[in-house]
C-alpha cells in the first residue's frame, strides 16, 4: 500500500504491486497447507460467501478460488488488486477501507485476515466491521506469523531496527502493535477462540538479497522511516554486516511459524 494516505494513516500497498510477489517465500508446500486449514477451520464450502480483508495480490484468496470457494477480495489498494485480476480475472474485489466495509450486516460466512492489522489504523474498528458483517456462527479466520528470534536472519533484520531507533527514528506500525493487546481485545469483547499452528518454515535468501531489499525499500516496515534516519541506519547495518558475515553470502535461515486463529465473535 503506498506510503500512507492524507485521511487514514493506514499502510497502503500501491507502490509494492510490481514486486510484492517476488517478496514472499513461502513455498507452495506450505501454502497448500493454509489453504487447507483455511477450509477446514472455516468450514469453508461453495455455498458460503467469504470476505478476504486486506487482499493484496490475492495469495490467501486464489488459493481457494481456485478450490471451488466464493471470496470476494477488499482492499485500499486498486494497483494490488489489478495484481490478483491478472492472475485470476474472475475474481471479485471491492476497494475499501477495513474500518468500513461496503457489505450488510451478517451477509457473510467467514472473514478471513491475514498479516493486515498491523498496518490497519483503527484496527479495533475493523474487527468490529468484521463482527458486523459475519453471520450468526460465521468465523474469523486471522493467519499470523511467529518469527524465530534467534534465527539468523530476524537477528540481522532487528539489528537494522534497533539502528533506527538509535537514531531517533519510529518503528512503530500504526496498527495493533503486539500479540497481547489483540487478545485482551478478544477477551474484553468476550470472543471465543482457538489458535492452531498450521507449519514450521525457515525461508533461506543469499544475504545479499537481503540487503538489495532493504536498500530499495520493499518491505513496508521501512516505508515510514524519514530519509536522513533511513541512510545512517543503513550506512551503520552494512558495515556491522560486513564485521559480522565479511563477503560470506550464504542462504541465511529465517524461521517461522505460520498460526491461524480461529475466532468466534459475539454478537452485541
């Protein structure tokens, strides 16, 4: 999603849509097994109607199109969503803001998130769209990512961060900043929930490739860094990663576990 709009601060994917794709490393292994979680967990079935919240290029969704399911897309994004179009033209989308979806009331079987309420400002407000819109009994299906502290590629990536903030700069997401405070949300909401691990998966790129991302900026934790912060982290990272690793580019691991929770809203 593009910086972030005038109105809604936000994380809007726009200026990622040509290389997004390339970014993520799961495997197609690992894939199918989401997308059978999704559809097992949900009950997902042909007749249902199914929200996907945050799109994108439509890795989560295609998947279960493609096995029959009915989700329609929404996202802030239009060049993301063109993305998923090339890839599936029958697709449906709806441009939209999370915290006001275009949809009626319990009109839908299932909603499914995935890695989107941290970039979501008014992300409370947004699972209250999804209570909303979910029939009585209808399933929010939130896909998360556990990072791996210890392995070698987070260290390197939170090294770059903590550079950052030793210059003053903000690493802070403007969505829900932690695992704990979503679910003391579910809790005070009183909504019932399981979570399920769905695979254990260690990605390996050529530290160089690494490197190559941050400098240009893909990921959009670094989108809203200020210029002059960004270029001394930067300058300070790679030359602790040459002291560190020197001209060694090995495949660096980066281990994480794909979680998947299971939530059953209360009605109000």
């Amino acid at each position: 999603m593009s910086h972030t709009t005038t109105h809604d601060p936000s994380v809007v994917f726009d200026r990622a849509a040509s290389y997004y794709d390339r970014t993520r490393t799961e495997s197609p292994e690992i894939a199918t097994a989401l997308t059978n979680m999704l559809i097992e967990q949900g009950a997902l079935s042909e007749m249902m109607r199914v929200l996907e919240v945050g799109v994108g290029t439509g890795r989560i969704t295609i998947p279960l199109l493609r096995r029959g399911i009915n989700v329609i897309g929404v996202d802030m994004s239009l060049p993301m969503m063109r993305v998923m179009r090339a890839k599936q033209p029958d697709a449906t989308v709806a441009q939209a803001n999370a915290t006001q979806l275009p949809f009626r009331a319990e009109s839908a079987h299932a909603v499914i998130l995935s890695h989107v309420l941290h970039l979501i400002a008014g992300w409370e407000r947004a699972l209250y769209e999804v209570q909303r819109v979910l029939k009585p009994g209808g399933k929010l299906l939130h896909c998360w990512q556990e990072h791996n502290s210890e392995s070698a590629g987070q260290v390197i990536i939170s090294k770059f961060f903590e550079l950052v903030r030793a210059h003053g700069g903000g690493t802070e997401r403007p969505g829900v900043r932690d695992r704990q405070t979503l679910i003391d949300f579910g809790q005070r909401q009183g909504w019932q929930s399981q979570t399920i691990e769905v695979a254990i998966w260690a990605s390996k790129e050529p530290l160089s490739t690494l490197v190559e991302r941050f400098r240009l900026r893909q990921w959009s934790s670094t989108w809203q860094i200020a210029d002059d912060v960004f270029a001394k982290a930067l300058l300070e990272w790679e030359r602790w990663l040459k002291e560190t690793y020197g001209n060694d580019d090995q495949p660096l691991p980066h281990e994480r576990r794909i979680m998947l929770d299971v939530v059953l809203p209360q009605r109000a």
